[in-house]
C-alpha cells in the first residue's frame, strides 16, 4: 500500500506545499523532451532508427550523437517514472483524505482518461509524437497496482522489460524494411499531416509509447512509496547508486547506436536492430537515473530558500503539462511548411538550438507566473476535469 503523507489534502496539492524534487525533476525534463521531439519536425531526409538525418553535416551529427546517446529514449522513461511516482502522491493525498480505496481508483482513472483525452487532441492539432496519451492509457490499465504488494508491482515491471524489448525489437525490424516517408510535421497539406498524425497516434499509443511507459512508471511507483524524491536526503546513499549504476548502464548501452545513427558503424541489419533494443532497454536505467540527479541536487538545495534558477526550473516543473503543450505549439509555428517553414530549411544541430531556446522560455513565463500558487492553464483544466469545481 502507499505511504499516507503526514498531511491530509483533498485534491490537488496546493503549489506552496509542493516538494522540491519532483518538480525541479519535471522542469529539467521538459529540456530533455524538447531536444527529443524538435528533430523529429524535420523533413526531406534520409533518417536512422532515432529519426536524426543520415546526410546531415559534422556539427548536426555530433549533436545526434550525443542526443542518442544521453537524451533519446531517456526523456521519456525519466518522465513516465515522474507519472507513476506523481499518481501514488496523488492516491496518499486521497486516502489521508478519508477516501476508501475504490474512490481513489475512480479518482486516477478519471484522470487518466482526461490525460488519454488531453492526448488525443494533442495529436490531432499538433504533435503525431504525443506521449500524454500513453500515460493516460497506461494509467487506466495499471491504477491497481498502486495499492498492490511492493513483489506484485516488481514483478510486473520486470514483465514490462520484457515486453519492452519485444516491442522495441519489432518496431527496429520496421525500421530496416519499410519505406521511408516525411513525418506528418513536414507534410505541405494540413489535412493530410492531420489524418496521418493521427493514425500514426492510434498505432503507436498502445504500442510503442505504452510499452516505453510501462517499466519506468512501474518503478516510479515503487519510488513514491519510499518517498524518494520527496526527502532525498534520507535516501541520499541509494540515490546516488541509482544515479550511478543507471548512467553507466545507459552510456554502454547506447553508445552501438549512436554509432550507427551517426554513420560511423554500418553493421548488418540484425545487429543494428538489436542494437536499437538495447538503447532502448537501457535508457529506462538512464531515465531513473536522471530522477536520482535531480533528488540527489534537491537534497543539496536549501528546501525553504532555493536559488532563483532552481525555483525557476521547479515553476517550470509546476507548469509541466502546460509547458509540454507549450513546445508543441511553438514548434508547429517555427517548423511546419504552413506556418514558420523551418522543417526542410534546418539540419538537427539548428532544431536543437530552437528547442533548448523553447524550454528556456517556458521556464521564464513560468517563473514569472506561477509565484504566488498560480497553476498553469493546462493544470487547472486537468485538475477541474478529474476533481469537479470544488
């Protein structure tokens, strides 16, 4: 069972009593998710299992090359551990609350459902990559293991590597045998990239993201109930296995495809599959290892006064769902060839740079806005969606 916090709170946690970690975790994410999902606005390239261009210049394969290596297929089980570790709060808020088991699940299945939602439009109006729906889906299939022995949850997780390298390994066997199109963001019909974003979500919600989600929001679940990140100093020894054990496990297991999809190595397609799985078994490692960073920071961080840039980056982490949103938005607007028409003119190196200056922005409107316990617009439609208007 989770571990009720010393305080009951119904309903969302109000942003003054929030902890450090978990927040400063998501906004440093939120770089991570940026540099993830610009490359893939680019069009009219040859592109390797990450989706970085294969003719690019010395300066955009370097950046490839260390995306690969430290940031694709990093970012998001970073951000799914955040999800499950965020969805066990939410539960201990409930329960400490006086709620009954039955009506915390009824609680997180709503809003998983509202997140599968907030996906689907995602999708539909800007981003075939969406992950929300993922988390959503994931959410409504998983919620009872919230309350489930910590063995039953392990195990589990362990079932969702597992599938994680079937899933991973057929989706590489794709890679290498079919055709090769232009990402729906770099299509000149607004329609016809709509249609094609749209099922391109459908297909890879349930399969790909799901199966990305599934092990390192399994984990997060187990973290929350150790409160991890909520008093990292506590837990400082076994964060900073995690940090270390996971990185390097990371950096091993993704240096064979950095080398591929920088064109350095051309082995055959067997190896280069395989080499795809285990970049992609490995960053679940990187993922929780990143966490580990950020709790290991936050215990160094004065909790009652941070610095400006850590309460800056904590806002952003306040703000994620909004500032996630937020990319998209601005990243249709510079890339897509009916709005800024960036996605044939740049190279990866040049859409990197827009994204980082893309995260630094939503930090700073989120920093600005959110002092004083204002939540994003996106927090507080999600938030008025899964609890009513009290």
């Amino acid at each position: 069972m989770p571990t009720a916090p010393p305080a009951p709170v119904q309903g969302a946690t109000p942003v003054t009593h929030r902890a450090l970690a978990p927040d400063l975790a998501r906004g440093l994410m939120l770089l991570l998710i940026a540099l993830a999902h610009a490359h893939m606005y680019l069009g009219g390239h040859p592109v390797g299992f990450r989706g970085y261009a294969l003719d690019g210049g010395a300066l955009d394969r370097l950046v490839a090359g260390i995306q690969i290596l430290l940031v694709d297929g990093r970012a998001l089980p970073m951000f799914a551990a955040l999800f499950g570790y965020g969805l066990v709060q939410l539960a201990n808020r409930q329960l400490a609350a006086g709620r009954t088991w039955p009506q915390v699940s009824k609680v997180l299945r709503r809003r998983s459902l509202w997140l599968l939602a907030f996906g689907f439009c995602h999708a539909l109006l800007l981003f075939f990559g969406d992950i929300l729906g993922a988390y959503g889906l994931v959410g409504l299939i998983f919620v009872g293991l919230v309350q489930r022995a910590d063995r039953t949850v392990l195990r589990a997780a362990v079932a969702g590597l597992v599938a994680h390298v079937a899933v991973m390994a057929a989706f590489g066997l794709l890679t290498v045998s079919g055709p090769k199109g232009d990402t729906p963001a770099a299509m000149a019909d607004p329609i016809e990239a709509t249609v094609t974003r749209l099922i391109g979500w459908m297909g890879m919600t349930p399969t790909y993201f799901a199966a990305s989600v599934v092990p390192a929001f399994l984990f997060g679940i187990w973290a929350a109930r150790r409160r991890l990140l909520e008093d990292p100093v506590t837990h400082r020894g076994l964060l900073s296995r995690v940090a270390v054990v996971g990185t390097g496990l990371s950096i091993v297991g993704g240096v064979p495809l950095t080398l591929i999809d920088t064109q350095v190595w051309a082995p055959g397609d067997l190896t280069a599959v395989s080499a795809y799985a285990l970049h992609s078994l490995t960053g679940i490692a990187g993922g929780l290892a990143y966490a580990a960073v950020v709790g290991l920071v936050a215990a160094r961080a004065r909790a009652d006064r941070p610095g400006t840039v850590v309460r800056a980056l904590a806002a952003c982490g306040q703000w994620s769902l909004t500032c996630y949103l937020l990319q998209s938005v601005i990243f249709v607007a510079v890339f897509t060839p009916y709005f800024g028409g960036l996605s044939t003119r740049v190279g990866d190196a040049a859409a990197s740079g827009i994204a980082a200056l893309t995260w630094l922005a939503t930090v700073v409107l989120a920093a600005l806005l959110a002092p004083g316990g204002r939540r994003g617009p996106a927090e507080v439609l999600l938030r008025r969606l899964t609890y009513g208007r009290r």
